[in-house]
C-alpha cells in the first residue's frame, strides 16, 4: 500500500508541474464547422461550406452561453490554446481520480492500525 501512496505522490507531482505552467487558455470550446456563407453564387450552395473556427464560451457579465467567430490570423493561437485547455481539464480529472484513491489508502490504513474496544 504504502509503495501505492508512492507512486500518486510521483503522479501527483507531475500533473500539478503541467498544470502550473503559465500558458493561455480558451476556457469553453474551440472548433472548426463548415458554414455556408450565403453567397448564392458561391460553391459552398451545394458543398459542405466554408471551414471556420468557432469559440463557445460561457459569458462572465451575462451568465449565459456564447458563440464568436474567430478571425483567420487567430485560429492558430486559439486551436492551440483549446488543447491546452482540454488537456488542463483532463488533467484536473486525473488529479481528482488521485485524490480519491490516495484517501482510499489512507483510510484502509487508518482502518488496520484501529482500535476496535469490546
């Protein structure tokens, strides 16, 4: 048990080393659609659409959910910074999923040094 403790303390160490970093985050969901652009001359009538990045976001001031266009000379910067984002929350899971294993063992531990009086 105790080389189990161990090991998610190394883990532990680790996630909280990358989740520390100092890079930018898109908080909500970036992704690229196909739209169409409305042109009735334009290909996209009877294709897929035009690819565009798309930001969804939970608006601070407003309290509700939202959606912005991204412009071309950001799209990089934004993509980038959703993965990290999704990444920092898959992180924060396994952290969570430590947490509850560590106290697991430590309550098994507490369980078998117990004083159980008759």
């Amino acid at each position: 048990m105790l080389a189990k403790l161990n090991g998610l303390h190394k883990d532990r160490r680790r996630l909280l080393r990358r989740l520390k970093k100092e890079d930018e985050l898109a908080i909500g969901t970036v992704s690229v659609v196909n739209r169409k652009c409305g042109s009735p001359n334009c290909h996209c009538v009877e294709s897929g659409g035009h690819p565009q990045t798309l930001f969804l976001f939970n608006d601070q001031d407003q309290g509700r959910r939202r959606c912005k266009l991204v412009r071309r000379a950001d799209e990089s910067w934004m993509l980038k910074a959703g993965d990290r984002y999704r990444k920092f929350r898959k992180d924060m899971k396994q952290l969570r999923a430590i947490d509850l294993e560590e106290k697991q063992i430590l309550m098994a531990l507490a369980e078998r040094r117990a004083i159980h009086y008759k």
